[in-house]
C-alpha cells in the first residue's frame, strides 16, 4: 500500500500507479490485484498535508530484490507513505 500526496491530481494517479507497476515487473515481479481506494483523511498530517489517495497492490516479489522497490518508492516525490506486508 502506498499513500499519494494530495497534491497529485486524480488525472495523475493512474501514471504513477503506471511506473510502480512497471517498476515492479521490470525486476521479475508478477502484480496480481490493485484497487484504488480513492482519497481519504489521513490520521495525522504528513509533509504538511491532511488528505491522501490510497493506493492497495498485491504482487509477488523476491525478497532480496525488495530493497531496489524501497528504494524507488523512497525516491518518488508524490509518495508520502508507504508499506510492504
């Protein structure tokens, strides 16, 4: 799952979700379910923001390539959170 800034645009997200998922399957990752949970209220702020779109993906992944995924989500300025399970 991964949380994008409210300062995206709706017409944005599906790019975004785009390059995660070409990320993912360009390093030998299968992506089997995403579903756009829309724009909530967040808990708390975060980076100065209140509101965020929800984004939730299943994929399977090797374990040791998972830092390389870090990395790239880590670097991608319109994600403000995110979380492997």
């Amino acid at each position: 799952m991964y949380i994008l800034s409210s300062a995206v645009t709706d017409n944005d997200v599906p790019t975004i979700s785009s390059e995660v998922d070409k990320f993912i399957s360009d390093n030998g990752g299968t992506l089997l379910n995403q579903e756009m949970l829309g724009k909530k209220k967040l808990a708390y702020p975060i980076k100065k923001t209140r509101n965020g779109f929800y984004v939730l993906q299943s994929f399977n992944y090797e374990g040791p390539k998972l830092t390389a995924l870090d990395n790239k989500l880590r670097s991608m300025e319109p994600i403000i959170r995110y979380l492997f399970v």
